[in-house]
C-alpha cells in the first residue's frame, strides 16, 4: 500500500502534468504563437509556450474553436481572475500578489490538513491531492504569464456563441481538479457520519 505522502505526490504530480500538458496543447492548437515564434522542435515550442505571453492582446489566439462534441467545444481564452473571472478587472498591482497569497495560503492548508490524516483515509487524500495539483498548476500559469490559459468550453449546443449565457465559464483541467477535490470534501463533510465519542 503506497504511503499517504507517495499518493499526494503521484496524484498531485499526475494532475499537475495533465494540467500544464493540456494547456501546451492548447497554445498549440488554438492559437499562432508557435508559428510566430517560428518554433519547430519541441524545445522551441515549449521555450514559446513558456514565453510567449498575452496572446489575445496580440491576435495570436485563433478564433475558430475547435468542437468536441455538440456541447463541448476547445476555445483558447485568458483568465486573469480567480473562477469565473473573479477580479479579472481588479489592478495588476492589487490582483497579481493578491493571488499568489491566495496559493500559499491554499497549498499551506492542504499540507497541515493533510498531515493530521491517517493512511487509510484514502478518499480525503485523493480529494487533496486533486485540489493541490491544480492549485499548483493554475499558480504555475500565473508565475509565469500573469493570467490562467483556459480552453474547456462546455455550452448548450450553442458552438457559435449566439448566445454567451448558454456556456459555462471556459476552464482547465486544474479547475476541474480543484472542483472534483472540493466536492469531494462536501460530501465528506455532509453525508459521511462522524464516530459519537464515548462515554466516559
């Protein structure tokens, strides 16, 4: 049986790879900045999906998205908020330290949270294992462009956006990580029946 911190790892750490390999494939994919960068090998592509920054800004984003399905659908966008768009108007000045505290504070609750549980409690270590990777993979996007990359369009069989309010607000795997893990808890906290103390 792998240890409590051997599962935080590999589930934090698969969930992080996902995240930051998905979102390369989205600056790949769904926008020009490797063909501006002039980047062919992968070690260019990837110094570009490091660098290259702003790309809405500079029309690099394609605006044709890419459909998965009838209600999904692949659109590059750039969250400089918290979910939803949170804050993305709030000044860089306020808004960029404001996040990053808001990382620390997240990643310092996990751990502590974390370190009380016993080995066999396996379902809250996969719940904050999901928040920790994609906390970490949303703050590693912030450190390096100042802004989350989000790609995962889901709506209402709306691909053309006639009509915004039929989609949900774009988003990431490491969004879907932090939800799941979050619900996860919910539910722990709401339906799973806490041992009575005994009498003394």
């Amino acid at each position: 049986m792998l240890s409590k911190w051997k599962l935080l790892a590999l589930i934090a750490g698969l969930w992080f790879v996902a995240d930051q390999v998905t979102k390369y494939l989205a600056v790949e994919h769904l926008t020009r900045a490797f063909a501006v960068a002039h980047a062919q090998t992968f070690g260019e592509k990837l110094h570009a999906f490091v660098a290259q920054k702003d790309l809405l800004e500079r029309g690099l984003a394609d605006p044709v998205p890419v459909p998965v399905t009838s209600f999904w659908q692949n659109r590059y966008t750039q969250n400089r908020g918290a979910a939803w768009g949170v804050l993305a108007g709030a000044g860089e000045k306020f808004r960029v330290p404001f996040f990053y505290l808001v990382s620390i504070v997240a990643v310092i609750f996990i751990f502590s949270y974390y370190r009380r549980l016993s080995n066999e409690q396996r379902y809250l270590q996969i719940a904050l294992a999901l928040v920790l990777g994609g906390a970490v993979g949303n703050a590693l996007d912030r450190l390096l462009r100042g802004y989350v990359i989000d790609f995962i369009d889901w709506h209402w069989f709306d691909p053309n956006w006639l009509r915004p309010s039929l989609h949900w607000p774009t988003f990431n795997v490491a969004d879907s990580g932090i939800t799941v893990g979050l619900a996860m808890l919910f539910a722990e906290m709401l339906f799973v029946k806490k041992p009575k103390p005994a009498k003394a």
